[in-house]
C-alpha cells in the first residue's frame, strides 16, 4: 500500500518549506502566484489531491454567513462573468436554463454566482448551506481550489481543469466536427478551413481536431496547402463583429494567392455568422463560393440569410445532466470522477452546398 504523500515531500521536492507549501495550498497571502502554481502541480504529480482530507480546512464555518434550515438545500451555480459567460447568452444561458429546471423539478433551490475574486466567493461557500456547486463554462484554478478545499460536490460544464479532479460534462464536440467536415468533404470540398481560437477553451480545441482527423482520414493533409496552419485561422473573440475584419483580411489574401477555400469550418456560430459577413463583403456569395458552417445552433443562426449549417448542442440538457450528475456525486463521493459527453445533432441548412 503507498504511504500518503505530505506536505513535507512536496515541500523537498521543490526545495522550498512545509510553511510555504501550507499557505500555497491554502490559498493564503504570502505567497507568489508563480509559487502557488508550482507547489499545486508538484502536488498534483504526486498525488496529493487524490487523497482524501487533502487540503487544510482554512475557512471556518463559524465565520461565515448562517443559512436557514429551510434554504440548505441548494446548489452552488458558479459562472463567471468573463468571454460573454452570462445569463443573457444564447448559448450560456440556455445551460442555465436546465439546471435551474431540474433543480426546481427536484425541490432545490438555485444561487447564481458570477464573483471572480477568491476573497469574495469565500462568502458564499458555507458547506452547511450547500448540496454542491455546479461550475459553467471557464473558471479559473484558484475559484476551483477554493471549492475543492471544503470538499464540496464539484460538476463542471463545457470545462475541465487538469489540477482539479471533478466530473465535467462536454457536447461532443471531436465528433460532432469529425461528421460535419466528412460531410462537407464527401460533397465535394477540397479545401476546407476551420475559423477560431484554439486557445479559446478545450471544447474550441476538439473541435478542431476533430476537423483535422477528418481531413487526415481522407487523406488530405491540411485541406489548403503544405503549411500547417494554412487550414486554421484563429480569431480572437466570440462575438460576430470580432470575425468579420480578421476573416476578411485572410480571404483578401488567399483570393490574390487564387487559392480560396471552399468550405469555412467555424468553432462556433458567432463566429460564422461574422465569416459570412466577411464572405459577402469581398462580393462572394455563401454558399456559391464558400460554404460556411457553425457550432451550437443559437436561436440567430437559422435567422441568418441564408440559414446557418450548423451543430445543434442540447444545451438545457447539458445543465439537466449535470444537475443528475452532481447528486449522484452527493450520495457516491468516494466513487471515480467521470467525464460525460451528450451527442450532437448536424443541421445542415442553406449556407452549405456542394463544392466545386
């Protein structure tokens, strides 16, 4: 049987002190964010976190705000407002929409926080008055760290964090793209790029690969050309306006080089609706000229003219999941953490058609 890692070894292995290390991973001033990060990596290869009473129990829970009897039966949404993660989002939105159904459906109630800071959020976690907490889209480690120290019922959504151990739910996102590019290939395009930061998040990044394997499983290399990034043009940001000028540029240049794609492959539907933009403001048609396709079938993408292809990810069901997932995780703590993906649906509209 392994003997339990301790402070002490993660201590030495950094050759820095025990001190040092307790204030890293309790979360405490006095020590460097660049230090803090080492010690909870150098924690995590060893396998601290995946011992149980692993961190210290620094927040006491005398200190902290009394919840009613009647009102303990609630579940911790933590969204924080960054990269248009808001209850108004057509897509963020929607995931909160089947939490907070299922919750009411099974007679809990439901605290949105969207607090960044860690000294902040510390108010709200009263493990006396929370069944759990369900985190939505990108936090950060520190927000986590803090969760995980009072060893609350952790489920993330469309997020994962390497030095975090907890149940994530995903769309499919290699999959859904791997169908839709092999779609788009088996009707006749040959060159194909995919639109977006995968740097963004890791449902950004699937995605890409699973364009990428597409291309590679028809044997097509990188879809434009030798280079391999000719078949990715990163855009930063999400929202339609933050594409239109960069995509543009890109198609001004590959239409002096005559090798224009046929088909763009984008991460998500804002994105595509700014590429189209971009494709009809270089008096290009969609999808006569370029194909263009999205991902997560917002309500604005079948308004758009023409229609968007796109990937129809069951958002409310996604929040509905992670609530059943969360009180399963209540009742079996000890169990092994799983990472859940619900299958997409293709939807193919007008702004795709056949290549040339």
């Amino acid at each position: 049987m392994s003997s339990k890692v301790t402070m002490q070894q993660i201590a030495d292995s950094l050759g820095v002190s025990k001190f040092v290390v307790s204030r890293a991973l309790a979360g405490k001033e006095g020590v460097s964010d660049t230090t803090r990060e080492r010690v909870i990596q150098m924690a995590t290869q060893l396998g601290y976190f995946a011992q149980k009473n692993a961190y210290m129990k620094t927040v006491q829970t005398e200190q902290l705000p009394k919840v009613s009897k009647q009102h303990r039966q609630s579940v911790l949404v933590l969204m924080p407002n960054i990269r248009f993660q808001t209850r108004e989002s057509l897509y963020w939105g929607r995931i909160l929409d089947g939490i907070s159904a299922r919750l009411e459906a099974d007679g809990y109630g439901m605290v949105i926080v969207s607090e960044q800071s860690v000294d902040h959020f510390a108010h709200f976690l009263n493990p006396n008055g929370i069944l759990g907490l369900i985190g939505v889209g990108e936090i950060s480690t520190s927000l986590l760290l803090e969760v995980h120290r009072l060893g609350l019922p952790l489920v993330l959504v469309d997020h994962e964090d390497p030095l975090i151990p907890s149940d994530t739910l995903f769309a499919n996102n290699f999959e859904s793209v791997y169908r839709l590019t092999r779609h788009l290939i088996g009707i006749g395009h040959r060159r194909l790029a995919f639109v977006g930061s995968t740097d963004y998040s890791r449902s950004f990044y699937d995605r890409y690969l699973g364009f990428r394997s597409a291309l590679e499983a028809e044997g097509m290399g990188d879809g434009l050309g030798s280079s391999h990034n000719a078949q990715l043009l990163a855009v930063d940001g999400l929202q339609h306006e933050d594409a239109v000028e960069p995509v543009k540029r890109w198609l001004e240049e590959r239409k002096r080089e005559e090798s224009l794609p046929t088909a763009l492959v984008c991460a998500n539907d804002m994105i595509a609706i700014g590429a189209a933009q971009a494709v009809q403001s270089l008096g290009l048609r969609v999808p006569d000229d370029i194909s263009v396709s999205g991902f997560d079938n917002i309500e604005d993408a079948a308004r758009m003219t023409p229609p968007l292809t796109t990937v129809n990810v069951p958002k409310e069901a996604l929040g509905k999941r992670a609530v059943e997932r969360l009180l399963k995780r209540v009742e079996e703590k000890d169990e092994p953490t799983e990472k859940i993906m619900l299958a997409c649906e293709l939807l193919y509209r007008g702004s795709t058609t056949g290549g040339r």
